[in-house]
C-alpha cells in the first residue's frame, strides 16, 4: 500500500545557465543588411540541457562594445529568447557578443557577423565616366555605374540588371533608340558602353532592378537632362550629364565628299 498522501510531486526546477549548452542562431548573428531590424534566437539551457526562462541575456555589438541599437530580449517562457536590434549603418564585419551570468560569452560568442548592403537606393547611386561628357560618333562612349544602398554602403554583389536608353536629343523628331551593353563585375560596379551614330547632345535614362528586368515608365525625355528612375525605388537622379558628340559626324561627312570627288 502507498504511504500516506503518496504519490508526491517534485518540481524539479533547471540548474542554472550554461555557458557552452546555451546556443543562438538566426541571421542577427551570421548576416544581415545595414539599418534594418536584425533578429536571432538564444535558446537557454542549463547543463542538463533543460530550457531556462527568467534568465538575464546581456547583447554587445563592436566597435566598442557598447549595447546595439533598439535593443530587445524577449523572454518567451520556453527558454528561448528573442533577440532583436537595429544593424549598423556602416556594412561590413562586426562581432556581436552574447553573454549570461555576468559576462561569460555562450557557444561561439562573439558571433562574426556580416553587416551586408540593402537594396540600390537610386538616389545614392553613382554614375562616372568621360562617357558623361563627351564621346565620338561611331565609337564606344563608357560610363561606369556604382550601385549603392540607402545608407551609402556600396553594393558587394551582382544582379542588378539596368534597362537604359539612349536618345540623341536633335534627330528631327525620330525616335532613335541606341543599344546600350551593360557588363555586371559582380561587385556593384557595372560598365556601361554604347556607340551614338548621331552627333549633338543625347539623353539617357534607364532603371535599376533586382534581377529580372521590368519596363520603366520613362515618359519623353527632357532636353539636356538625365533621369534614371528604378521601377522600385522612385527616382535615381536627376542631373545635368549628358554627352556631346561635336563636329566629328560632320567631319567624317566632308572627308567622304572629298574623297568622292
């Protein structure tokens, strides 16, 4: 027979914290995109690998190891918690150190965490190149693009596809569109060449993508200005670069007359 008040229940509560079985995982910890909300789980486990909530999670970020921006440990009753911070502006490395009992870092901690660019901002992006200025009919005109996002962090990948056109401003009226070849480094930096047949001044407009090209409502272009407008992101810039082509279709014209005669 059972002894008096048997059976007896035990709550057998969890050890505290362990340093080597507490784990985090999510991408606030391996890579994330500059200025966004960052997130990452540590999953709190003492020794026997029991679940420990009610626990105090101590998050810094270098450089200099300071608490990282808008941060927020969320307890969810389970032994997990939810990590949630806002990434640097500046993409690159940075170390991300997750400790419990008073400083003593968790599995792998510091975390080696990749502060990667965002999407192209338009606006930030930039454009350089003698092809901006001045080119010769019948010759490559070359321009360079250097894709950035909305912090300023240049691009570190392909993909970006550009849909740009080229328009000499003083074709009678016709509409000529000239081919513009577009060569993508695979580092945020894409060549941009095409060859005008026409000579004065060209306008050309385009817009920046990630990855399938989409068609951009460009409208007529301006006289003597720039537009490059991405399907996503509004407005890429508006500038006052433009190419000239002078005299050299002109030139080349006289030469074959003369040679003609």
């Amino acid at each position: 027979m059972p002894i008096g008040g048997s059976p007896f229940h035990v709550d057998v509560k969890p050890s505290k914290l362990d340093p080597y079985c507490t784990r985090a995982a999510g991408k606030g910890v391996t890579r994330t995109e500059a200025a966004v909300t960052a997130e990452f789980t540590v999953f709190g486990r003492d020794r026997f690998n029991n679940p420990c909530p009610e626990q105090e999670i101590t998050v810094l970020i270098d450089p200099n190891n300071r608490v990282p921006v808008d941060l927020n440990v969320e307890d969810l009753g389970n032994g997990d918690y939810k990590v949630t911070y806002t990434a640097p502006h500046s993409s690159g490395l940075v170390r991300i150190s997750v400790a419990i009992d008073g400083g003593k870092h968790i599995f792998n901690s510091p975390f080696a965490t990749l502060i990667s660019p965002g999407d192209a901002f338009p606006p930030n992006c930039e454009v350089a190149g003698a092809g901006l200025f001045r080119g010769g009919c019948g010759m490559d005109v070359n321009f360079i693009i250097h894709a950035r996002d909305a912090a300023g962090n240049h691009l570190i990948d392909g993909g970006l596809a550009w849909a740009i056109k080229v328009y000499p401003e003083d074709a009678g009226g016709a509409v000529m569109k000239i081919d513009c070849e577009i060569t993508d480094y695979n580092n945020g930096v894409y060549a941009c060449k095409f060859r005008p047949i026409i000579a004065g001044k060209h306008t050309v407009r385009g817009s920046p993508v990630r990855g399938k090209p989409e068609p951009a409502n460009l409208g007529k272009p301006e006289p003597r200005s720039t537009a490059l407008r991405c399907t996503r992101c509004g407005t890429m810039w508006q500038s006052s670069w433009w190419a000239t082509y002078l005299e050299r279709a002109s030139n080349l014209e006289r030469a074959s007359s003369l040679e003609s005669e």
